[in-house]
C-alpha cells in the first residue's frame, strides 16, 4: 500500500525526502489540528500555545480566525501572568514566519500582537512590550519594504498607548537609528521610496511620543538622538521643491504628502520641547543649514525657523534668537550670501518673537547685528576676512558686502517696529552710544580701513538709526529726544560729509513728525493756501513747551549753520524746510513762532551778506526763507503779514524768480553765474514784520532783535574732514574748559565785535597748538625737581585757599555780656563742635 501524500507547504524540491518531511510535519504541528498521535501531543502542550496556533488559518489569505483571537484575548486578560509567554511564543512563530518568508503569518501575528496590546493594561504588559518590540524590531531589520511598513504601523500603534505601569530598561535607540535611515530611503522605486520614507516619519513621531512625556525612558532630547531626529525631519522637508516641479498622480491622490507630515510632526516635537531643550532641538538644524549649504538660498532657512518660532512655547522664542546671534557670530568669516541668509532668518524670527516675550534679547540683537556691520566694512575695504590679507584668504565681493550691510538696516528696522515705544526709545539710545560722536567717541574701526572705515561704520549706523526712527510715533518729546541722545545727534550737522548730515536731518524729521506730515513739505514750493496741504495740528503740549524751553536755541543754532553749509544739495534743503515746518506744527508756541521767524530772516540776512558761499547755496537760502515764511505767514493768520510776504514773493517773481524755491529747489535749476546784490523790495523786512504782528498780541521787542546764533568751539572748529580730527578737538576742548582759561575769561564783556573776532580768527587754533606743546615738551624733558615744584606751588595755593575758607566759616562764639574781648587782644576762634549750647537748644 503506497504513503499517503502530503502538501508541499516547505516549496523544497522534491528529492529532498527526509527534509521535506521533517518541515512538513513541522507544519502540520505549528498550523492544523491533527488527529491520532499528533492530536494527543497537542492535548499535551500548554493552553496559551495551543489558543495562539488556533488564531492561524490553514490558509494565510483567509486573515486571523476572530473567535479564536477572542478566546485568546480572554485568556490573556484572565490570567495576566501568561501574557508574557504569549507574547514569547508569537514572537517565536514569527521569527520562523519571516525566516521561511510565510509573510501572510507574518502579517496574522503582528495583528493579534496589536489586538493584545490595545486589550491588556496589567502590571505584566512591560514582559510582553519586550517581546513585541522584538518582533517590530525584526521586521525592521528585514529587507522587504512591505515588513518594514507592517512594523512601523505596529509600533505607532503602540506609541499611543498609554501604559499603566512604569518601564525602567527599555530602549528606543534601534528604532531612533532605523526609522532616522528610513526617512533618507533610496529605493528605485519612487512610490515605494515615498511610503518608506513616510513610514520612517511617523515611525519617529512615535518614538518621540512614547519617550518625551516619560521621565524614567531615555531622554529623546540628547543630541545623540536630535542629531539623527532633526535631520532626517528637514531631509524630507527640504523635498518639497523637487515634489512641486513634478507631481506624480499618486501622490495628489494622497491625502498627506510626506512634506506635509513631516512638517506636522515637526511641529509636534518643538511643541513638546521644554526650555532645557530647546537648545539640543535648534542646534541640529543649524548643522543641517550649514552642511548642505541652504542660508544662501534663504527661503528654506526661513521656513524652517518660522515652523520653530509658531511651534515652540512663546516664552521660550528669545533661546532661539540667542542661538541664531551666536551662529552669526560664529560665521562671521563666512562668505556675505552665508551672513545676509542667517541675518534674514533673525529679520524673521525676531519679528514673530516680538509679538510674544521679548526676554532679554533686544539689544543683544542690535548689538550683533551692528558688530556685524562694522565687520562687512572692515571686510569691504581690507578685502580680506583676516586681519592682515594674505594669498590664502577668501575673496571678497564688494557687492554681496553691500547686499549684507543693506540686509542688516533692512532686519534692525523691521525689528525695531515691532517693539513698544520705550524699548525703540532705549535702541536708539543705544544705536547712538555706538556711533562715533565728535569729540565723544572718537575710535571705532580696525585701524587696517583708517580715516575711510569711520566714515563709512557712521554712515552705516546712522542708516540703522534711521529705520529704528521710522514710523516712531511719542506723546512726549522729552523722552523721544532726551539730552543724551539728542547732544551727539546735532554734532553731526556740523560735519563736513554731506551724506552724514543728510541722513541726521531725517532723523530729526522723523522723529519729530508725530502726525504724518513730512510728506506734505516736499516738494518745496510756494502755496497760496495751505489749507490744501491737510497739516495736522495740535496744541502744543506742557512736555513739548518744556522740550522747545530747554533745546529750542540749539536746534536754530544747527539749522542756521547746516545752511552754510557749501556742499549741501537740493536734498538738504528740502530737508532743512520739512523740519523747520514741522517744528513749527508740531511744537510751536507764540514764542517758538517768534524765533522761528526771526531764523527765517537771520538766514535771509546770511544769503544777503555772505559773498563767499557759492550762488547756489546763497540762492538756496533765499528760497528755503521765502518758502518759510510763506508757510508760517499763514499758520499764524495775520493777514497784514500775509501781505507783506505775498508781496515780496510777487516782486521775485518778476526780478529774481532764482530766489525761490520753484527754480532753486528743482534737479534743472536755473541760477545765475554771480549773483548780485539783493536788496530793497525782494527781501523780506524786520521792522515790517515786527510791527505788524506786534498788533497781533507778538512780542515786538524779541520780533525787532535780529537773531544772532551763539558760536561754540565746537562750531568754530568743526569744519573737519573725518572722525580722525575729533581727538585734536576734543584737546583744544578740554585746554580751552581749563580753570586759569575760565579765570581770565570771567572779566571780558562778550560784544558783537569780540564774537566777530572769535569767528574770523584764524591764529587762535596755532596758539593752542603751540601751549599744548610748550606743556608736552616741560613734562617730556624738564627735571623732576623743576616739575614737583610746579605741582607743590600749586597744592600750596589750594591749601591757602581751604585756610581761607575755613576761617571765615568758623567764628568764636558770643560772651554772655555781648563783650568781644576784654581788650588785650583776639578772643581765640572756638571751633563749633567744641560749643556748649543750652538744653533748649539742642534737641
């Protein structure tokens, strides 16, 4: 009688006899219920296997037999300590599925391991995790993307149970490391490529949810783990652009890209990021920007930390700017498309995290970014990024150094609108400090750029402090303009570069414009009726009295002399007109109306008088007084002042029309080669003007006084070049402010004519130079003695002057019969704490 055959369930050859017995049989055990001696084995073997072999099907394609899952399921809850045997002995099938590539087992048993996690919360479900994580770990490792997918899914799954018992050995580093690679998967295949890499994502996403809210499971926020998390996340993030040139069907059809869950799961784990960690969670992502070389395109940079900014906790926002100031400081010998792509990502990111906490960032962002200013000049005009150029050092191009330092402005204005009035109030006090002030700050710039590298670091902080002021809008301009800020400003207007002084004077202009009215001065012109320029006017605040009280009389005394300016330019001028009308709308009073007109009349007189300036700027003069006039005529609505300068005007028109602003004040101006001598019906009359507005209720004698500026030293001297002149100054300063100076000084009577002297004076800077040297050449090389001597008659007469002081002050006490003495001499001076008074006295 022949053997009854059996079904080839090995897919062994058949003259393989014995092995494909032995596997056969095999089969037979592990997936059928036999009869005679194999069925009473099977009685034999324990309850937990044999209800785990009845889950499986005879054919893998009819799925998992659901009674019998549930009859397992029962057991397993009824006796809680069997779990981890079960999940032993699915483990053990399963390894032997996936040896023999029986994949439909495969897949039946990682769904009752998903059945039995999602059913069992006992105190034993940690034994069996162990056994499950082997068995999603085995099929992670395996070269089939189908079992790669199947064991991700198990563990995401699994990832968002929330277990009752704590774990204190288990690891998650083989899924970190094996998901991280996953999500830069190469396979040929492009949908497949995509389902592995989504696969490593939400893969990631698990871990990170299983571990980050678990204090006794390895700390997912050690660079170890970010270094592979973070990168991996941006890789598939960056693919986006790729995507968007060529669409596949497939992926349209999807209801998630993978750029989209990667960016979802990103956000998820900045959201769960504390504030010990949110270091360990940028840091990688400034790597990954650096290695792959992506702050030059800029726009990926930006995305990337516009997701951190929205998804991090708001308090939290300035350790992410700290980082990017110290990646800047870190790159600051990097190409300039390096520097200006992170200088926009912090434009970015501090302009979100403004709208949230500020923490203690605000200056630390002006000053790295200022210090990077001064850097890109230095690097412009050395054209090396070493301190001495050599033939290893990189090149520099000048116009990415100029892109660079226009970035720069670009991200201190954009970040300076964003902050609250005070704080813009302190950055422009701290903008300032920076700048190289005449006679204040002196030396600012490597000494490799020289007299040019000043110039250009002033020019370029003072561009700063212009985007700081746009748009700077405050109730008090006390505190807007504070002495410490203003001082420093106005010694720039007495500059000799023409740029410098165009760039303070909008800056006053800005400042002081507090309704939007700038714009309505220019171009200068002249207005029959100014009722169409829509002016906002206000009255004039206590503050704004108080402001023009204390600093009025410098701001005329730097507008006259800005005018006499030689190298200013149509620029200037408008510029000059838009802050002498602002002046006069936002802080007039009837005394600041006063002294503004008698400026106006001063610097018609300075046009008149001063033959030495160019034509240009004489005529330039005249306009800018005839276009003030014009305007403040009819903001104090006189109507016989009006008269007076509409006449004037009309007489200009037909004599001089090269005094007024419509000819002047244009780019084709039109003036003659010499000009003439102005006088009679085209200027405008102080006695006139004075007399009719004294009927007015104006202060006829200040209106009658012609305006005479107060000339300082610092005026006298400040026709000068550059920054590098201003040590000299500062000396002359100091050697003029000395005691014995102030001494001699005291008794001299200040008239026109000693002023008059003091300006045309040319001998007086040589003399100074030649005492400065006497004194330098005395300590340089007299004796020692000679020297001490000096000094010891010097501390002589302060000790005289103390005696002095001191006997005057101490008086001897009166005697009880009114006596002073008893006539033998000077009653001796008792000093007053030596003075016995009555107990009335003395409380």
């Amino acid at each position: 009688m022949p053997l009854p055959s059996f079904p080839n369930f090995s897919g062994l050859p058949d003259f393989l006899g014995p092995r494909r017995l032995l596997l056969d049989c095999s089969t037979l055990l592990d997936h059928q219920v036999g009869g005679g001696v194999c069925g009473c084995c099977g009685a034999l073997r324990p309850r937990y296997k044999r209800l785990v072999d009845n889950i499986f099907p005879e054919d893998p394609e009819d799925g998992l037999v659901k009674a019998n899952m549930e009859k397992l399921t029962f057991y397993a809850l009824s006796a809680p300590e069997k779990l981890d045997r079960i999940g032993a002995y699915l483990s053990e099938r399963l390894s032997r599925d996936v040896a023999r590539h029986r994949y439909g087992y495969v897949c039946i048993a990682m769904e009752a391991l998903d059945q039995l996690l999602m059913a069992c919360h006992c105190q034993s479900i940690n034994l069996f995790v162990e056994s499950f994580l082997t068995m999603v770990r085995k099929l992670l490792e395996a070269d089939k993307p189908n079992l790669q997918i199947l064991g991700t899914n198990s563990f995401v799954k699994f990832a968002n149970i929330e277990e009752d018992t704590p774990s204190y050995h288990r690891s998650y580093d083989f899924f970190v490391s094996r998901f991280s690679e996953m999500c830069h998967s190469s396979y040929e295949d492009p949908d497949i490529r995509t389902k592995i890499r989504m696969a490593g994502i939400r893969g990631l996403q698990g871990v990170v949810r299983k571990t980050v809210n678990d204090e006794l499971q390895a700390n997912i926020w050690d660079p170890q783990h970010m270094d592979k998390i973070v990168p991996s996340l941006l890789f598939n993030l960056q693919q986006e652009e790729s995507a968007e040139r060529s669409p596949s069907p497939g992926t349209e059809k999807e209801k998630e890209s993978p750029v989209e869950l990667t960016e979802r799961c990103f956000r998820e784990l900045l959201g769960r990021a504390a504030y010990d960690n949110i270091k360990n969670a940028v840091k990688p992502v400034l790597m990954h920007l650096d290695n792959h070389s992506l702050w030059e395109g800029k726009t990926f940079a930006v995305r990337c930390f516009k997701i951190i900014m929205y998804s991090i906790q708001t308090q939290h926002s300035h350790l992410v700017i700290q980082q990017l100031l110290g990646h800047l400081d870190a790159n600051s010998k990097n190409s300039a498309r390096v520097r200006a792509g992170i200088v926009e990502v912090i434009s970015e990111a501090a302009v979100i995290e403004a709208s949230g906490s500020i923490g203690p960032t605000v200056l630390e962002v002006f000053n790295t970014l200022l210090k990077q200013l001064r850097l890109s000049v230095d690097y412009e005009l050395t054209g090396s990024y070493d301190s001495f150029a050599n033939m290893g050092s990189k090149v520099i191009t000048v116009h990415e150094e100029r892109q660079l330092q226009e970035s720069v402005i670009k991200t201190i204005g954009s970040f300076a609108n964003t902050l609250p009035t005070y704080q813009r109030s302190e950055v422009m006090l701290f903008i300032i400090g920076k700048i190289p002030v005449p006679g204040m700050y002196p030396s600012l710039g490597s000494a490799n750029t020289g007299v040019e590298g000043s110039r250009m670091i002033q020019i370029m902080l003072l561009k700063s402090l212009l985007q700081v002021t746009a748009g700077f809008q405050s109730t008090n301009i006390l505190t807007a303009l504070p002495t410490s800020f203003l001082d420093p400003l106005l010694s720039f207007t007495l500059m000799e570069d023409a740029e410098i002084r165009l760039l303070v004077l909008d800056i006053l202009v800005s400042i002081i414009d507090r309704h939007d009215n700038r714009h309505k001065f220019s171009p200068v012109r002249i207005i029959s009726d100014i009722s169409v320029l829509k002016l906002k006017v206000d009255k004039c605040s206590r503050q704004d009295n108080l402001f023009m009280k204390k600093h009025s009389h410098r701001l005329y005394r730097h507008i006259y002399l800005a005018c006499k300016e030689e190298s200013s330019v149509q620029r200037h001028f408008e510029s000059l007109h838009m802050l002498l009308g602002l002046i006069c709308v936002e802080l007039a009073n009837e005394e600041v109306v006063v002294d503004l007109i008698r400026l106006a009349l001063a610097l018609q007189d300075l046009a008149s008088t001063e033959e030495a300036l160019p034509v240009y700027t004489r005529c330039a003069i005249h306009a800018l007084s005839a276009a003030y006039l014009n305007l403040i005529s009819q903001l104090t609505t006189v109507p016989t002042f009006c008269q007076h300068v509409h006449e004037v005007i009309e007489s200009r028109k037909k004599i001089f029309p090269f005094l007024l602003p419509e000819d002047v004040l244009v780019e084709s101006f039109k003036i003659p080669e010499k000009l003439e001598t102005v006088e009679g019906e085209v200027l405008f009359l102080q006695s006139k003007i004075a007399e009719m507005l004294g009927g007015s209720g104006y202060n006829t004698e200040r209106l009658a006084t012609p305006y005479i500026p107060q000339i300082t030293d610092e005026d006298r001297l400040s026709k000068r070049k550059s920054i590098g002149d201003t040590v000299s100054l500062q000396l002359e300063m100091d050697s003029r402010n000395s005691p014995e100076k102030e001494q001699r000084s005291t008794a001299e009577q200040i008239t026109f004519e000693t002023l008059k002297q003091a300006i045309d004076s040319v001998n007086v800077e040589e003399l100074e130079r030649e005492r400065r040297r006497q004194v330098v050449e005395r300590f340089q090389n007299a004796p020692f003695e000679e020297i001490a001597a000096h000094c010891g008659a010097r501390a002589s007469l302060l000790q005289n002057k103390l005696n002095q002081i001191f006997e005057i002050t101490i008086r001897p006490p009166p005697s009880p019969s009114g006596s002073v003495g008893n006539g033998h001499g000077r009653t001796r001076s008792i000093p007053v704490y030596e003075m016995n008074f009555p107990d009335l006295c003395v409380y």
